[in-house]
C-alpha cells in the first residue's frame, strides 16, 4: 500500500492528526470543555452548508463559522452569564439546523458531505497536508512560547488573572486553534467521530499519569498507535478507517481500566 501515494498522503495526515489532537485534547480535557469541540464540530456543519450554497470553499465557510461560534461560546459564558453548556448546546443545534437547510436549498447534489460527515482519509492531498503542517508548526511554536501559561490557564484561568497573567488572551487564541483544528481535521475522521480523538487518548493516558505533559506524550503515542493501525486494518477488512479508529480507542481505554485494576 505504501507504493500508492494516496496511502501515503493518508498515513502522514493521522500521524500529523495524532499529534495535533493529542495537544489540543489535552488542553480540552484539562479545562473540562470536551462537549465545545462537539458544539463546534457541528457548528461547522453550518459553514459547510452555507459554503456549498454560495459555491465557495466549505471548509474556508467551516472555519468561519468554528472560530465565530467558538469565541461566541467564550464571550457568553464570561460577559452574559450563560452557563457554557447551554452556549454550546445553542451553537451546536444552530449549526445542525443551518447546515441542513443551506444543504437541501443548493441545487443538485452533494457529493462530498459524506466526507464531511464521516471522514475519509484517503482523499488527503498535498495541499491538505501542507496546511496541516503549518497549523502543527504554529501550534507547537504557540506551546513553546506560552507552555507553562496555558498549563496555568487550562487549570485555573481566575487565579491567573489574579496573578495579571495574560488569561484572556491564552484562553483566546487556545479557543482559535481548537476550532481550526476541528476544521482542519473534518475531511480525515469526519464530522461525527472527531470528538474521539480528542478524549479518549487523554482518558487512557490520565489512568496512568496526571501530569500535563505526561498526558499529552501518551495520548499523542495512543493516538499514533491507534490511528496508524486502523489505517493498515482498514485496508485488509474494508471498513472505514475513521470508524476503526473509534473502535481501536474506545478497546484502548478499557483495556487501560482493567490493566489499572
């Protein structure tokens, strides 16, 4: 397979994919937000409605929509006094309901929402992997410069701002990366599988380790291991590999309960 360079662009994207999610998932687990990446996954469904609709680029419409709707969650539940659960489930209902609308209004039709909806890694192109590296490039760069700050923020963002840190804008510019890695990796594992990714490796990590770090280096093996084998095992029982990374994740973390028991 690796003779093909389809299965190669794929095999680069989920190793890139791996890294970047087991970054920003534990962020995401650490401020307890795993349900904004599912708010902002399915908001983006609206972008990419109204980006078929208007025949412009979904994913650029995607990316629109995640950022909006993820600094709109930020702002409601610090300067409205909505609870950020109910801001979520706000966005995530809106973006369903746009999406479906701006989709059955397009004429003809859609022949990439499947994608969308459930991923397929095998469509990576070069310019797909080119972005994705320079996302993961600004995103280690950005834990390089703020690493030990956005531990901080991630784990108490008041008690930061009594120190006159910079909380505002870490928690800003974390919420940006999040919704456009969500955006970036819709077309690998799809719309509906991608909050995995951004939960269970840190589960399975946080069993054996509770430091930060810890956690990011064993979600970001798990994610490797798992994505990478359901890559190959997706092409010898013909599922689809998104589902398989699920599955393999899912085996993963009850594996790692048992094994601490």
């Amino acid at each position: 397979m690796l003779e093909y360079e389809f299965f190669r662009n794929a095999l680069v994207g989920i190793a890139m994919l791996s890294i970047a999610s087991a970054i920003i998932g534990t962020y995401i687990v650490s401020r307890r937000l795993v349900s904004i990446s599912g708010g902002i996954t399915h908001a983006c469904f609206g972008g990419l409605g109204l980006g078929y609709y208007l025949s412009v680029s979904p994913i650029a419409m995607a990316a629109l929509f995640a950022v909006v709707s993820s600094l709109g969650v930020d702002r409601l539940s610090r300067y409205h006094n909505v609870r950020e659960d109910s801001a979520i489930a706000v966005i995530w209902a809106v973006g369903m309901a746009l999406g479906t609308l701006f989709i059955f209004l397009t004429p003809g039709y859609v022949p990439e929402l499947n994608a969308f909806l459930f991923g397929n890694v095998l469509t990576i192109s070069r310019l797909d992997l080119a972005v994705f590296a320079l996302y993961l490039v600004v995103l280690v760069a950005i834990f390089a410069l703020w690493g030990r700050r956005i531990k901080l923020v991630a784990f108490d963002a008041d008690f930061c701002r009594v120190l006159h840190l910079p909380a505002t804008l870490i928690t800003t510019v974390m919420t940006v990366m999040i919704a456009l890695c969500i955006v970036l990796t819709i077309k690998m594992v799809g719309v509906m599988l991608l909050m995995s990714l951004f939960s269970l490796p840190q589960m399975t990590a946080e069993r054996f380790t509770r430091s930060f770090n810890g956690i990011m280096t064993g979600s970001a093996i798990i994610s490797l291991a798992a994505t990478i084998g359901a890559l190959f095992l997706s092409t010898v029982i013909t599922v689809p590999c998104s589902a398989l990374i699920v599955i393999i994740l899912a085996a993963l973390y009850l594996t790692a309960l048992i094994a601490k028991r």
